[in-house]
C-alpha cells in the first residue's frame, strides 16, 4: 500500500485528504473555531441528575456537554454518581473529544489523552495499553517492560501502532516530551482564572501526519509555502526526517487530484461497484444499515461463485466508505445470502483485514440470526453528511416529500369545508407547480365552487414551497 496526503489551507478552513492506492479514503477539516484536543479549565455551570450529565463553560459560545462516563478520572470510584462528583461552580480541567455544531455545544470528557507519533500519554492512569496491530508477543513484552521501566506513576501510556519498528530511544525521547507537556498544562491550569485555554492541540494537518506519517508515504502535497515550511520544521524537530519530498502545488488541490469528485460520491445513498453490484447506505439515530445488492453484476459461474464474489468486493468497498463517510457507533450489514460457510467466513475476514487498516476502532460481531453483519465503529467526530448536508426543510430529513396529487386532495378538503365564511370569494395562494396541477381538474373545482357557494380564486405564489399554501376570504 502506498499512501499520499494532499491537504489545502485557506484562511477560513484546513481540509486534509488521506489517499491509499491512489483511492481516497479518508478526509479531515477544521475552520478557524476548531478545538478537538485542547484541554480547558472549566467551570462547572449546571449539574443535571436525570440525565447523568453536567454542563461546563469553557470560554465557548456554548457550554459544553459531560457525561458521567467521562469524569472517570475526577470520581474516586467507577460509577460513582455525578452529582456526588462535581458541583456548581466547581472548576474542573477536560478535554473536547466532540467539536461544537449546529445547535450543541462541544462534548469535553475529563479522562485526558496527550497524543504523540509512538505513544498517548493519559494523565492521572497508570495502565499500560499495547495496539492490537503489533502482535509479535515478544516485541509486545519487550515495550511494555520499557514503559514499566520508565513511566511514572499515576500516567498511563498507550503505545501505537508507529512503535512496532520504533528503536527505544525514539519512543523514550516522544515519552519524555509528552511529559514535559502535561507538566506545562498542570502549571498553567494552576496559575489561571476558569475559564480558559491550557493546552492547545495541534492543527489537523499536524494530527493527520502524526497518525499516518509512516513507511508507506508516497508524498505529501500542500497549496501553502508557509504551511510546507511549518511541516518541514516540525518534522525536523520530532526527529523523524522526511520520508519523502514534500511538495507545494498551487490551486485547487482536491479538484485536481479527483478529491472533490469523490467527496460528491460519498454523499450519496448509493454506491456502485465495478462489477455492477451496489452499495445502499441508510442511516438512523441508532443506527446504520448497509444493503449489498447485485444490480447489474451477473458473474460467469454459478449463482454461489457469482454472491461470493460480489460480497467480497463489497466488504472492501464498505471499510473505505465507512472511513470515508465517518460513519460511527452500530452498523447493520445486509451482504447478500451464501450457502457455504467458508464463503461467509472469507467475507467477514475479507471486511476485518481493511478495517486493519483504520485509525478509528471497530468491532465485527459476527452474524446475527437473520445472517445480518453486526459490527460497531468509534465515533469521534461528525460524519460527512452533516459536515455537508442540513435537514430538508420539505421532508425534515426523511429523503420523502408528498406528491402532487397526495397535495391537491389536501388543498381541495380545505376549500370544501370553508362554506361558513361570509365572503362570496376564496383566495387560494399555491406554487405554480401545484397550482397547475388543481386548475387542470375544472371537474372538482366546479364541485368546491358548489359546496361552498363561493367563487375559488387560484393564485400563483413563487415564493411559497411546494408543500405550503395561504388560504383567506377574498
């Protein structure tokens, strides 16, 4: 695998594409009031019992949200209910694990992380967690002695997927800079007024290469001469030498490199597979649920050949797209029935090995009774669709709105029971759209004319949405 970063920065935004194979898979943005990562001393405004919750201000427009789960590290007991935790006016240090949007304000958990290239620190812990893609037993206990040898107390250390080729004096010298740092966020916390800033974390261009900068970069490409030179200093700094050139092009990055195009895609409710099969995404509050259907792919062989096939590119093609999309929490997948277990069993290791290859943690269930895909994937950020879409104001977010003629019959009993008016005249204001389809049918207006004793004016309103009308007397 190969892997290009191409990242774009404009004075009002920062947008990051990961591609591996030449295939984008991955995107991440931030604006000016980006603050996922920054730590705060906050104050606590409102405790709230019933919803196991507290709401902090952190300096932001709107208080931000924590939930019980995330207040770990303050309570002295797990589970210890939130109102024995905190209290009104408490000021406490958390972290935005959720960027603000929309209406909510920022989600914050008190259980810190203080990411770096080979290892997250987590203050006030003192486990030590090992990435389940190292899986040579003997390097696994090999760094989990060095962290025990070398850690202090009260921190927990996370060691990344970067350390399974890392020399110990590289992973030391990262542990000894993340300590430094959260030294810097204890003074500062204890030498400030709540609410405010103490720790600010880094861009997401930074966060994107101290995630994904390994041996399989090809390039990096960047429309910014000022932001190449940041990189190129920053790299310098950590002491990983660039890997590869990294490259300045001008213009619209995602335009030209096919970015944009797949963006577009990716928002839509179906995807198509080269073979002719398709993709069908669906989403809930609880959950989201993906149908793989075989459209126009027919096979060559036998019917079980032809669905082994199809499943098996559709569960490559569903790992990227969950990536892509940032889909998150219970996924529900529908891949097309197969007889053979083995065939089912190559299909499901098929989706584990390109999830292997995400940043985000995921979980394959197995199958449920009706032969179902069951799986759940960390959500930690917004998905693409609300970065890009809003709620239809004609539908309110069910992808249906009612048809003409559903619309005319609810136009015509308004007017067929307003007879008690004293005017001799109804005016009826209505979209030109359905305002043809209803003075088409003279048959039933000369009936609504009857019924109610009173003149029908209909009157074009360009202004007005399809779904919306203005009846008064005239």
């Amino acid at each position: 695998m190969v892997r290009d970063i191409i990242a774009e920065q404009y004075p009002w935004e920062t947008r990051v594409a990961i591609l591996e194979d030449d295939r984008l898979v991955e995107v991440f943005w931030s604006d000016q009031q980006e603050s996922v990562g920054n730590i705060y001393k906050g104050r606590v405004k409102d405790v709230i019992p019933g919803l196991s919750c507290a709401f902090v201000d952190v300096g932001m427009a709107k208080n931000a949200y924590l939930h019980a789960a995330d207040i770990t590290r303050m309570a002295s007991i797990r589970g210890t209910s939130i109102e024995s935790t905190l209290k009104s006016g408490q000021e406490v240090m958390v972290q935005v694990k959720k960027e603000a949007f929309a209406e909510k304000g920022a989600r914050v958990t008190g259980d810190l992380t203080i990411p770096g290239h080979f290892l997250v620190l987590l203050p006030y812990q003192n486990d030590i967690s090992i990435s389940r893609k190292i899986t040579a037993d003997d390097r696994r206990q090999h760094l989990r002695r060095l962290m025990e040898k070398n850690k202090p107390e009260r921190v927990g250390i996370i060691l990344r997927t970067a350390c399974q080729e890392a020399e110990d004096n590289e992973i030391l010298a990262e542990l000894r800079r993340l300590l430094e740092v959260w030294t810097g966020i204890k003074s500062r916390y204890d030498s400030s007024r709540a609410p405010v800033l103490v720790y600010e974390d880094l861009g997401v261009l930074e966060r994107s290469l101290r995630d994904y900068w390994d041996k399989d970069i090809r390039r990096l490409i960047i429309n910014s001469q000022k932001l190449k030179q940041q990189i190129e200093h920053l790299l310098e700094q950590d002491g990983r030498a660039p890997l590869v050139h990294i490259q300045y092009s001008e213009g619209d990055l995602f335009e030209k490199y096919g970015v944009e195009r797949e963006l577009r895609k990716a928002l839509r409710r179906k995807v198509w597979l080269k073979s002719g099969g398709y993709l069908v995404f669906d989403s809930t509050e609880a959950m989201t649920v993906i149908d793989v259907n075989s459209g126009k792919f027919t096979g060559k062989k036998d019917f079980e050949d032809t669905v082994h096939r199809l499943n098996l590119e559709a569960a490559v093609e569903i790992a990227r797209q969950l990536r892509l999309r940032s889909i998150g929490g219970i996924i529900l997948i529908d891949f097309i029935d197969m007889k053979c277990e083995l065939s089912r069993e190559e299909v499901i290791s098929t989706l584990r090995g390109e999830l292997h290859k995400d940043k985000a943690h995921s979980c394959i269930l197995g199958m449920t009774g009706l032969g179902l895909v069951e799986m759940t994937r960390k959500k930690s950020r917004y998905g693409l669709d609300q970065i890009y879409n809003e709620e239809c104001p004609y539908c309110q977010g069910r992808g249906h709105i009612i048809n003409i003629m559903a619309l005319a019959g609810l136009v015509r009993r308004k007017l067929a029971n307003l007879g008690y008016l004293e005017s001799d005249q109804i005016v009826c204001e209505l979209h030109p759209h359905l305002l043809d389809f209803i003075i088409n049918d003279q048959e039933n207006l000369a009936y609504l004319e009857a019924t109610t004793g009173k003149k029908i004016r209909l009157v074009a309103a360009e202004k007005l949405r399809l779904n919306d009308y203005n009846i008064y007397p005239g």
